[in-house]
C-alpha cells in the first residue's frame, strides 16, 4: 500500500489523496480498543496534528468478533509524547468538557458542542 499511495495509484483508484500511510520503518502503537470507531478518531485527530497514524486489527486466527481490538500505530518516534496527549485527549471524549452557558440565548450545551444548539451561537473561547 505505501508503494501505492506514493506514486499516486492507490489515491488514483479510491478517487482522494492517502493521508494516513506513515513512512516505511519502525511502527509504534500507541492506543487500542475494543471500539474500531474510537480508533479511526484518534487517527484523525492525529493526522489533524501532522502525525500519519495507520489502524490495524488483529483478524488472524479463530477468534470471536468481540475480541478483536482495533490498534493505531504511528511511525515517527520523535513524536510519540505528542501523540500519547493527543491520545489521551480523544479518548476522555467529550465527557470531560464541561456544559457551557450561551451568551445569547442562556441555554445551558453540552460541553462536546461547539455551537448553541438551541439558537446557533459559538461557543465563547
């Protein structure tokens, strides 16, 4: 796939260019979860952040469904501590944000929201 997405034929075939393919080398994991959907978020979050991470899953072998963890993995070392908080920052989830007040129409949100949802108004900063 790395070959792939270098010359171009991979983003080629899938119509959009290959963010998530760190460099050929030495890989690093850096979180897994039962939840395939968490890890494809922490990838995001770090490739949002420069980081090229892959998910990986371990299908090998005769196992059921439910122990299969889903696994991201980074490969540029120099970044690791970067990534761990970042990491640790997606995994809290949206939980750890507060509830905020609304300046316009005193609506109380949930912290994971970045607009009112009753009138539409940003979150202040």
């Amino acid at each position: 796939l790395t070959a792939l997405a270098t010359d171009g034929r991979l983003a080629a075939a899938l119509g959009t260019a290959v963010t998530h393919l760190p460099a050929p080398g030495p890989m690093h994991r850096i979180y897994s979860t039962p939840d395939a959907s968490v890890a494809h978020l922490v990838r995001d979050a770090l490739e949002q952040h420069g980081i090229a991470a892959v998910v990986r899953s371990d299908l090998e072998g005769d196992r059921a469904w439910s122990d299969i963890w889903a696994e991201v993995w980074i490969g540029d070392a120099a970044r690791l501590d970067e990534a761990r908080a970042l990491v640790a920052e997606v995994a809290a989830g949206p939980e750890a944000q507060a509830p905020w007040t609304c300046a316009e129409c005193r609506e109380v949100s949930e912290g994971a929201f970045g607009a009112c949802w009753n009138c539409g108004a940003e979150r202040p900063a």
